[in-house]
C-alpha cells in the first residue's frame, strides 16, 4: 500500500492545512532557574563528664552520617630500646615494613657494634642516647623524641616479629586509643616464658585486674602502641621493667579504650636477658598499687602507705630548738641567801624572843 503525502500548504483529505517545520531552528526561552533554598545549619550539643572511652565512637559515627572527609594516614613511629645487641638487631630492623615512617634506636651506652649494624640494615634509623638508666628511661627518652602520629614499642632481641604491627595500628586506626599485645589469648603464645615467670605474672594480673576492674589476659609484655597525643596524659616515671605496667596503669586512669591483640614471643635470639623475675616483679607489683587510689582496697592501701611514711609519735607544732637559747644580756640582781651559820643564828635569836628587825640587823 502506497500513502501520498500533500505538499506544504495543500489540503488534507480532511481539510486541514498541513505545515512543516522550518529549517531554520527557532530560539528557545529557557525557564528561569528557581532558587533552591539553603541548608539551615545544624549545631549539636553533647554534654560529657569522663566519657573519654565513648566520646570517640559518637562523634566518628557523626562525623560519618555528615560525610565528612576522611583524615589522612597516621605517620608512625617505631621506638627500639638497645644495648650490646649487635647480634639481634639487624635482624629485627630487616623484618620491619617500610611503611614505618620513623625508626628510633635508643642507644643505652652499647659497647659492641650495635649501632654499625643497625645503620647497615636500615640507613634511615635515628639514633638518640639514652638519658637515665633502664629500660624504661630508654623507652621515655624515645618517646619525647618521636614525632609519628602513632607509637610503637618494642624490644630488639627478636622475642617481638615486626610483622604484627599491622594488627596494633589496625585497632588504633578504629576507634581504640592504646593496643597491648597479649601473649595468653588466641592466636598468641610464648616460647619463652618459664613457669615461675608464668605464676608471677598470672599473680600480678590478678591483682591488676582486681584493683582496677579490668579485663586484660596480659600484663608484663612490652609490645604496645598508642596516639601520641596521650603521651602527657599517661605521665610516666617508671625507670625499670615496670614501665611496661605503668603504662597500663595509666591509661585505665586516663579512660583511653584498650585493645588486647594476639602476640607471639619468640625465644631470645642470643644473648642474656636483664630481666630479674623476683627483682622487677616486687617494682611491678609496687607500681600497681601505689597508683590504686579508688574503692575501698584502694583508700587502705595509700593509708597504710602513708602510715608507714609518718614518723612515730604526733609532730610538734612548735619544734624543740636543737640550741640552748643565749641569756638576756641584763640580769636583775639577786640578794645572796643566806648561809646555814645565818640561818642558824636567826632561828637560836628568834627562840630566844628578840624581834624580828633585831634578828634581821644581827643576823646580816
């Protein structure tokens, strides 16, 4: 079936003109544009009283719902305290990933050639003497000299692998403030540890645990990280062993949220440990509770601390003076008394009936 179709301007069968579109394209007016109108701002009051463990969450989920862009990576600083660890600390600085952005090597006065083979293994290390003596002098000198976002702890006999930093900086970077490795949870382990070592610090988390109401499976281990922005907050003194459950102690005071994750100790590589378990177990077990402040146990304990500091007796108000005071310059005068020949001849005249003024100008 074939359709005509009229020309331009003719007639159609049913008497309609038709008419087809010109070539030349005509001017659309476009609508003007209708104002949206604006985004009233919105502004969130949230009242906090030692929220330090939930306030993080709230204000990352908030900060999710807004769409807020996300931070950058964190820089990362590893801290290495060492002395005379020329045979283990190649090793341990090979193992560690690149994406360590600082590696500082604190330097306890090693007389072998320690720092040699550390400049060896990893060019880009820093090296910064040790100030005070112990292990936990190093790590606090380390510390105030790191400048990573984040920092990592750890020792440089090879008993720690490099390769679980991942796992530390994974918490951190999800809501948690300060991560302890733990050698007696799943998926952790030690190859090192003796029995007696194993029943002390079972003893000394039990007390932990009791006097702070926590939950950790491990307490003496140095395998930890934490935002340095805390550092000021977990005021650390400890020069020993012992800093290790300082820094424990303190950042369950300070209210930081504290992640345990699995660690493997390995056997020391060479060499001798400094570790005394009876020695630093007393100074673990002192900074425990010399910290414990809170709840009953903890009131008796610093006053019976304190007892024992006061000396016995009640304290003078006003101290006995260690010097005899100097006389007066002046002295009034004093009539001599009178001597026992006097004092019998006045009572003889006296029983004898003479007056009293006789007595006195016969006597003297």
């Amino acid at each position: 079936m074939t359709t005509t179709v009229p020309a331009s301007g003719q007639p159609t069968d049913n008497g309609a003109t038709l008419r087809l579109a010109s070539a030349t394209p005509t001017a659309h007016v476009k609508p003007a544009p209708v104002a949206s109108p604006t985004r009233p701002s919105v502004s969130l009051v949230i009242p906090v009283r030692n929220e330090a463990r939930n306030v993080g969450w709230v204000l990352e989920q908030i900060a999710h719902d807004i769409d807020v862009a996300s931070p950058t990576r964190p820089s990362v600083s590893l801290v290495i305290p060492v002395r005379n660890e020329a045979r283990n600390v190649g090793w341990v600085l090979e193992q560690i990933a690149h994406d360590i952005d600082e590696i500082i090597l604190v330097d306890g006065d090693s007389t072998d050639v320690t720092l040699i083979t550390a400049r060896h293994a990893r060019p880009d290390i820093r090296v910064i003497p040790q100030q005070g003596p112990g292990k936990g002098s190093a790590l606090r000198t380390g510390f105030l000299a790191a400048t990573g976002d984040i920092i990592v702890m750890m020792d440089a006999d090879g008993s720690m692998s490099p390769q679980e930093i991942r796992h530390y900086l994974h918490f951190l970077n999800n809501g948690y403030d300060f991560v302890k490795g733990s050698r007696f949870i799943s998926g952790g382990g030690s190859l090192d540890i003796t029995p007696f070592r194993g029943l002390g610090n079972w003893f000394l988390l039990t007390v932990f645990n009791t006097a702070y109401h926590a939950h950790l499976t491990d307490l003496c281990y140095g395998y930890c990280a934490f935002h340095r922005r805390y550092l000021d907050h977990l005021r650390l003194t400890a020069t020993g062993f012992e800093i290790e459950a300082e820094m424990t102690v303190r950042a369950m005071q300070a209210g930081l949220r504290i992640a345990e994750v699995p660690s493997l100790e390995l056997p020391r590589r060479t060499g001798t440990s400094n570790l005394h378990a009876i020695r630093d177990g007393i100074r673990v077990l002192r900074t425990v509770l010399r910290h414990h402040r809170t709840g009953l146990t903890g009131h008796l304990y610093q006053a019976a601390r304190n007892a024992a500091k006061r000396p016995t007796g009640h304290p003078r108000r006003h101290p006995r003076p260690t010097h005899r005071p100097t006389p007066p310059p002046h002295r009034t005068h004093r009539t001599p008394l009178p001597s026992r020949t006097q004092r019998r001849q006045t009572t003889h005249r006296a029983r004898s009936g003479h007056s009293l003024k006789e007595i006195t100008c016969t006597t003297w």
